[in-house]
C-alpha cells in the first residue's frame, strides 16, 4: 500500500469549527451493483459517526457534476466523497471545487491520482497492476488464447480495456479478444461463450469483470463440454461472496472496493478532526486464486 504523508494545516484544524454534520456523497454510475453496495457502507459508516450523508446523482448532462457541487456547497457539507468515472477528469472537478468547496475536503474514491489541491485527498486500488498480474498467472497457466469480458453499462470500461491490452503486450505469441456490453445473465453468457468460440477456437482463457458474468461464463463453457479449469480458465472480478458457492469456486480479482469505501470515510473523518493523515493510498489488487484457474 502506498501512502503520501502530510501534517493538517490551522485551515484543516479550523473544519472542526461550525460543524453541519452533513457529508456529500456523489455518484455518476447507477448501474454498479458493487459501487452502489460500497456507497451503502459509507452512508452507514456516516451515520455511526453521527453525520448525515447527502447522496446524489450527477446523471449524464455534462453540467450535472457541477450543480451537484454547487447543492453541496449550499447544503454546506464539511466534506465530500466522489465516486465514478467522471471525476477522473481532473481539470472540471478541479474548476468546480475551486468555485464551490474550496475549503472542503474532498475525496477522490477509486483513484489512484489526486488533484493538486490542499483539500483534495485520493484513495484507490491499481487496477493496472492488477489485470497485469492477473494476465501474467493465465500464462503462467499456458494460457495463450485469452477473452475479455466486460460487462453492460460498464463505466469504465474503456480503461479497463486498455489495462488488459497493455498487459497482452508483453506475450506477442499469444491471442486475444475483448467483447463489451455483455449482461450478466444466463442467456447473454451462452451467447457470449459461442461467439468467443467462434473468434478463438483454441480459447483457453476467460477474465469476466464481474463475478455473476464469470460464473455464468463458466457454466456455458462446461455446457459445451469444456472442463474448468483444464480446458479454459475464468476468473472474475470483484471477489464476492458468490465467487465461492459455485464449482469450481471462482478466482476472482479483489479490486478493494469494500476497503476502499470504509476508508474514504475514515480519511474524511481524519480531516475533519485535525489529524494526520495521507493524501494518497493506494491498495495493490489480490488475485484470490480458487479451483477455476
């Protein structure tokens, strides 16, 4: 885990002063199951603290990040935790804090770069790393045909797309696929698993990025006559609790998110106290290897 250090200034020590007891959280992507689950958390987390959470979407006008800043500022939140994809686009969250909540901390959660600002903190997992490591096991494996599957609506999926090619780079010899959009229903996976046939006949190696698609993925392959994990390996993200009901049990990247949201709230709570605390973490993603690699 990486950790940036710094010291609270008398303007972080002064937020204590004046208290709303009112915390902002903002989301971009509904859509998540494991995001909305990890929003859940904080909003209890908050509550335990004895602060009332104000959720909000910012929903897909391009203008909607900054009203939903601007309501925060007229709520007058102490603090505020960002998540989605939009707010990776640092240069309009940066001109937005700096019109509303120039004074408030705020928390980039799920990634791995800050904005250059002394009230703006990041906290995240290497998701890079992660699918790299994730790729570099499968040819450990003799994985040499590899698919991806990224799962309907997404938000990130274009960067998820980059890491796995990025981290495909490194093994010419071997071939690969990405398929997009795919729903994590029974149906749409027995769909998904003749297409990947079709493009990959020697396919014997799947990554899904999410646990219910992956396993869904693994019953059509085992429909189709396929062993896993002799035949083809499949690996999900997300390490949920399902990854270990079905057979064979799930390998599954732990993308942190569970540790991620309980701690944006802890770092946010650090703030408002006055005490020390980093302006980065970030989490190294864990392969949790079970029976289907």
């Amino acid at each position: 885990m990486e950790e940036n250090h710094y010291v609270p200034d008398e303007t972080a020590r002064s937020l204590v002063t004046n208290r709303t007891r009112a915390i902002g959280l903002l989301t971009d992507d509904l859509n998540s199951r494991h995001q909305n689950e990890a929003i859940a958390r904080c909003l209890n987390e908050l509550v335990v603290h004895g602060y009332q959470g104000i959720f909000r979407y910012i929903g897909a006008d391009s203008r909607g990040m900054e009203r939903a800043i601007a309501e925060l500022n007229n709520r007058k939140v102490e603090g505020v935790l960002l998540f989605g994809l939009s707010f990776t686009d640092h240069e309009r969250v940066k001109e937005a804090i700096v019109r509303w909540l120039p004074d408030v901390p705020v928390i980039l959660v799920y990634q791995n770069e800050r904005i250059d600002m002394d009230n703006v903190y990041c906290i995240g997992a290497n998701e890079r790393k992660g699918f790299c490591h994730c790729v570099e096991r499968l040819m450990e494996s003799g994985r040499r045909n590899l698919a991806l599957m990224i799962e309907k609506n997404r938000a990130s999926r274009v960067k998820i797309r980059g890491y796995f090619e990025d981290a495909m780079k490194d093994y010419p010899e071997a071939d690969y696929r990405v398929y997009t959009d795919i729903a994590p229903g029974a149906e749409s996976a027995k769909t998904a698993v003749e297409r990947m046939l079709a493009d990959l006949p020697k396919l014997d190696g799947v990554i899904c990025t999410q646990d219910r698609l992956g396993i869904e993925v693994m019953y059509a392959l085992k429909e189709r006559g396929f062993r896993v994990p002799e035949d083809v390996s499949v690996v999900g993200e997300g390490n949920a609790e399902v990854c270990e009901v079905c057979r064979p049990m799930l390998t599954s990247m732990d993308t942190m998110v569970d540790v991620c949201a309980i701690m944006s709230v802890r770092m946010l709570l650090d703030v408002l106290e006055g005490r020390t605390q980093p302006y980065k973490i970030v989490f190294e993603m864990e392969l949790v290897e079970r029976g289907s690699l």
